[in-house]
C-alpha cells in the first residue's frame, strides 16, 4: 500500500474511533439512565427502550470495533 492510501486509512480509523468513543459514552450514559430506572419500573415500556437503546449502541460498538480491525489489518 502507498504512503498516500496509507494516510487516507489512518484518517479514517481517527474517525471511526472517535465515533466509537463518543458511541461509548451515550452507551454508558444511557446504561446508567436504565440502571438508575426504580425497581418497581423495570418491567415498564420506559425501561424496555432504554435496554434495547443499550443493545443496538452495544452492536453498533461492535461493528465499529470490527471496521477498525479491518482497517488496522489492510495499513500493515
């Protein structure tokens, strides 16, 4: 691979991990909002949304970690 499609990937990854980390953070903000939901409303609709908001982040996370392996594997 050339020094300018090299670079062109190492921009990208910078992107694609800061949209990871920042995928991270509403993730972790929004386990927290479903973790601090009272007891007796955690069979409710309000609960249920924010753990399937929880699991798509947790995919869409995944995904990201999977294109910066890639990414990773096609610089060397």
């Amino acid at each position: 691979m050339n020094k300018i499609r090299r670079k062109t990937l190492q921009e990208l990854y910078d992107i694609i991990a800061d949209a990871k980390d920042n995928l991270d953070e509403v993730r972790d903000e929004e386990d927290d909002y479903k973790e601090n939901i009272p007891e007796n409303l955690q069979g409710s609709e309000r609960y249920e949304i924010a753990e399937a908001a929880v699991d798509a982040l947790e995919s869409a996370i995944s995904s990201l970690e999977e294109a910066l392996d890639s990414i990773e594997e096609a610089m060397q």
